[in-house]
C-alpha cells in the first residue's frame, strides 16, 4: 500500500492505495522478509496525514512488521532462510557517531526510519540490514509479537526514562496501542507502584481498569496522589499541559509521540511556571528507539506473559485501521494487518 505527496492531508480520510511492485532485493548485509503481518501505529497516520515527512514519495509505510527470511545477502549473519524475524521503526543507524557509541543509536543524525526513509510493510515483502532484524520468541504469535516492535519498544524506553522506583505512582496520559503495553510493563516491573490513567473516552477508563489500573479518570480530572511520573501517548498538547499539574514536586513526564498535532496548540498559552513547572518538575522527550528497546522488550514480553490486545484486519483495510485510529473509537489495544496470503 504507497503514499503519494498528493496523497497527504490532515483533513481527507487517509488515502493509500494498492499497487504492484517488484519485490525487493537483498542488500550484501541485508534479508528480504516475506510479511506476515504489520502492526498499525499512529505514526504511519502522522505520515499519512503529513505531519511527519518521508524522504520520498510513493513510500510504503508500516514499521511492525513480523515475517519469515525469504532471501539473504552475501555477507547476512545471524539468520537462515525461512527463520521468522520482526523488523521495527529503527531500520539502520551509522554505527561510528558519538550517538551511536555512546549506544544511543536512536539519537544517529543518519537515522533511517522503516516505513518512512525506506519502504515498510504494508507490503508482501520488505528489505532490512540483518544487524536490525529481531528473532521473535516463539511464545509470542506474529499477530502478539507485531506491536511490540513499536508500541512496546517505545513504551519501554518510555518507562524507562521515568527514573521510577518501586512503589512510585505512575500516570498514564491516553490509552491505545503503546500505554496499554506500559501498564502491563510497569506492573510487572514495579509491582508496588500504583497506575493512574488519564484517558478521554469512558471505553478507555474501562479498559485501563481491567487491566489493573489504580483509578482512571478523564484529562482533567484530578489523580488521588500526585505523580512521581507520567506518560504521555497522547497526540495532542492538553494533556501535557494537564499532565504536569498532576506532577509531584521533582517529577518527570515523558512525552512519547513523533509528533503533536497543532490543532491545539493554543493549549500551551495555559501554562504557568508557578503552578505547573516549578518545584523542579521536568519533561522528558523520547525519540526512536534502538535495536536493544526492541530485543530487551521481546524478551522480557514472553517471559513476563505480557501480550497486546490486538484486533486484526486484512491489509485491504489499511485505511479504514488507520481512519480508526484518527477517530479514536472504540480501539483496545493494537491493530494488526494480515499481509500473508494476498
């Protein structure tokens, strides 16, 4: 499925279209991958809707792609044809920048993007360096195992740049795709600390509690406790500026979006530094992930038990998943695209 420049608009239904192409080839050090499946993220809508810019048009979008190796390069180690293996947002990164040493390849001024720099996987196949594909633990299926390329890698990293201790309150900021993964993340890290959820919508809430959230309530609402650290998934600023409120003197909110929509940014005009910043509190960003969020979030995922809601639809729905996702409906968890068997 390509996006077309003249495709792009935040004010259209999102418009990819099916088309032919030949099938990839293997770089010296790269796999081809025959795809299984492809997760749904809200960055392939930032894409779509133009808010995120890709380094050429047509681009296949799709960074949550789990697959089987279906050719190799000369020069490929670490896979054998046929091996199922998942590709994620990080598609390469130079390797030798003070980022990249310093293991914050995430942060590489030549960091490629898959399904934004390159073709992704809304697609029968798909090309990576071998360096940056992941075995995928066979107690996860592929539709489990999609989700956690991007939604759980980035929700890893999230909660990580927290600085939570066990038994600090945790805030979560809007309830899809990644911060029903973080919940599940955070309980089974720090199983003393309570989970507070701001979400918009009752469906949401409900969700957020079945899953062993503390207490959920509306962006506005006040937490029972202050925050030590809050998350926020959200692709709007309100919730940021509400989120710090809720901040304990000296805590952390971690923004975890590619990009904020400028619908309301006018939002911002409501913060005040007395009330909302002082006493220390901080915003973190986060940007990207590196190959060791993707593998350390597998692992810990299937052996911890956690497993992303999906629901799963043909590719032929691309956009009608990613009109889903602009509205905000009724959604629990991930969406999943089936690719195999077109």
């Amino acid at each position: 499925m390509f996006l077309d420049r003249e495709r792009v608009s935040a004010d259209a239904r999102p418009a990819l279209r099916p088309a032919a192409a030949p099938a990839p080839e293997a770089a010296d050090d790269g796999l081809v991958v025959r795809v299984s499946v492809c997760g749904v993220c809200r960055t392939d809508l930032d894409l779509v809707e133009g808010r995120l810019t890709a380094s050429r048009y047509p681009v296949i979008p799709g960074h949550q792609i789990v697959g089987r190796v279906e050719a190799m390069g000369r020069d490929a180690r670490g896979f054998s044809i046929g091996d199922r293996v998942g590709v994620a947002w990080i598609h390469s990164a130079c390797g030798v920048c003070t980022w990249c040493v310093a293991g914050l390849e995430n942060l590489c001024p030549y960091f490629r993007a898959t399904g934004c720099d390159v073709d992704g996987g809304y697609a029968e196949y798909v090309a990576v360096p071998a360096a940056f594909a992941f075995a995928v633990p066979e107690e996860l299926t592929d539709e489990q195992a999609a989700p956690l390329l991007c939604a759980g890698a980035i929700g890893w990293r999230s909660l990580r740049l927290t600085n939570l201790r066990d038994g600090d309150p945790l805030g979560l900021t809007g309830f899809g795709a990644s911060a029903h993964l973080v919940l599940q993340l955070a309980r089974a890290l720090f199983p003393s600390s309570d989970i507070y959820v701001f979400a918009r919508s009752p469906a949401e809430r409900e969700f957020a509690l079945s899953l062993g959230a503390a207490w959920a309530g509306a962006t506005e609402e006040t937490p029972p406790v202050p925050m030590r650290a809050i998350i926020d998934t959200t692709p709007a600023w309100r919730p940021v500026v509400r989120a710090l409120r809720a901040l304990a003197p000296g805590g952390r909110l971690v923004i975890n979006a590619i990009r904020k929509s400028q619908q309301d940014v006018n939002e911002l005009t409501t913060l005040d530094y007395g009330r909302d910043l002082w006493m220390e509190r901080e915003v973190k960003s986060v940007a990207n992930v590196t190959r060791k969020d993707v593998a350390e979030m597998l692992a810990f995922a299937s052996s911890a038990g956690i497993r992303p809601r999906v629901a799963v639809a043909p590719l032929e729905q691309a956009n009608d998943a990613l009109s889903a996702l602009r509205s905000g409906g009724a959604i629990r968890g991930a969406q999943v695209l089936r690719v195999a068997g077109l």
